[in-house]
C-alpha cells in the first residue's frame, strides 16, 4: 500500500475511469481514500493468529423451509389465464423478443 493517498493517484484512477474530475474533487478524494487506507492499515495491524476462519459473519445461517412435495397447478390450471396458450404443446406463446 502507498504510504499516503496523494491528488496524483487520484488523477491516474480518474484516467484509467475516465472520469473529468475538478481540483477540488481530486483533493476531496484523495482524503477520503487516504483514510480508507489508514483504516486498512489499522486492520492489517491487527494480529488474527488465533482467529478461525469463517465462510459468513453470523454462526448461524438462514434456513429455508424444506422442500416437499405438494399439490401444485396442474398443467391445464397453469396456462388457463395464458394470453395465447399452446394447449397442445404445453407451452405458453410470447411475442418473440430477440431477432426478426
């Protein structure tokens, strides 16, 4: 990491964006992400040795309920209110929206 967030790192990211930026927004940002990288040194500071990894920040995830088999539409039910249905396909017509 850069030791400080400098105007000039602010106009190379703004070119590689392309981005116009005026003086005072360059300066602005400069600071900003000058503190962010303060902020990310304090945390790489930071000894984790005896940290475990996780995979998320909560022990215990969300649960969905489980996935059984119920009664359903029937196919018949499901293209009833179908603008065009394909009865005898199965099927539910759409206009076409890709190519000609």
């Amino acid at each position: 990491m850069p030791a400080e967030f400098t105007k000039s790192d602010v106009d190379r990211l703004a070119e590689l964006a392309r981005l116009a930026l005026t003086d005072e927004e360059k300066t602005l940002f400069a600071g900003q992400l000058d503190r962010i990288l303060q902020y990310a040194r304090q945390i790489c500071a930071l000894d984790t040795s005896g940290v475990e990894a996780m995979s998320h920040v909560l022990e215990q995830q969300a649960v969905d309920r489980p996935d059984e088999v119920r009664l359903s539409l029937t196919e018949g039910q499901a293209l009833a209110n179908a603008p065009e249905p394909a009865l005898d396909q199965g099927l539910f017509k759409v206009p076409r929206v890709i190519g000609g």
